[in-house]
C-alpha cells in the first residue's frame, strides 16, 4: 500500500462532459482544464490557480481544500508519487482529445434525472 500513497485512481469516462467539477478534490472546473493539467502535472502543480477550485458548499470543508497545496510536504508526496511524464499536444490535438471525451456523453442521462432518489439508505439527503 506505501507504494500508493499520493496517487489517485482514475474514474470511468463515461459521461465525464457532465461531471464537473474535475480533480479529486474539485481542482478544476472546466474538463480542458484538468486535460492540461494530466498534460504536464508537476508544472499544473506549481502553477495551480486556487481560485478556479469548485468548493464544497459546506465551510466546515471548505478550510481543508488547500491543505495539500499548502502544505509543501504533502506537495512533495505527490510530486515523488508521480509516474507521469509531460506530454506535448498541440492546440488542435486537444481539442480533438476534447471533442472525444464529449463524445462518450449520453444526453439521455439527463432525461433520467427524476429517478434520483432524494436520499441514500442512511437517510442522507442527495445533493445537486
């Protein structure tokens, strides 16, 4: 298990044009944004705009947001946890990469929003 921490796992694709905001913590609102980010991560690190962070709507979560950001040890566990190198697009490829990943979006999911339920088994309310 050491030889995972500080690494994140990657979710489905399936329908990711719909699933703002993007990062594991909401880094990025929009989803070309978190493209360039996996484009060249350690430079998106060191050059992270806090103020495009989506943040929860609870103030009791909203003080840990920029704790890992913050903090230049947990920094450093992510930047050595890193596998991934840069990678060089040009403007056109990435919109391309872009124009693919809306392409595994089905609009039909949105016609379906009503079966949501209002809470989950706990009795936890489901937000928006």
């Amino acid at each position: 298990m050491d030889e995972d921490w500080g690494k994140f796992r990657t979710p489905s694709l399936r329908n990711v044009a719909l699933t703002a905001p993007y990062g594991h913590t909401g880094a990025y609102a929009t989803l070309r944004g978190i493209v360039m980010h996996h484009l060249d991560p350690l430079t998106a690190l060191e050059n992270y705009d806090p103020s495009q962070l989506v943040k929860p709507s609870r103030e009791d979560l909203d003080e840990g947001d920029l704790i890992g950001h913050d903090d230049l040890s947990l920094r450093q566990i992510v930047i050595d946890a890193n596998d991934l190198q840069p990678v060089s697009l040009t403007a056109a490829e990435v919109d391309d990469l872009l124009a693919f990943l809306e392409a595994l979006t089905d609009l039909s999911v949105m016609e379906d929003l009503e079966l949501i339920p209002q809470s989950v088994p706990s009795g936890l309310p489901v937000k928006d």
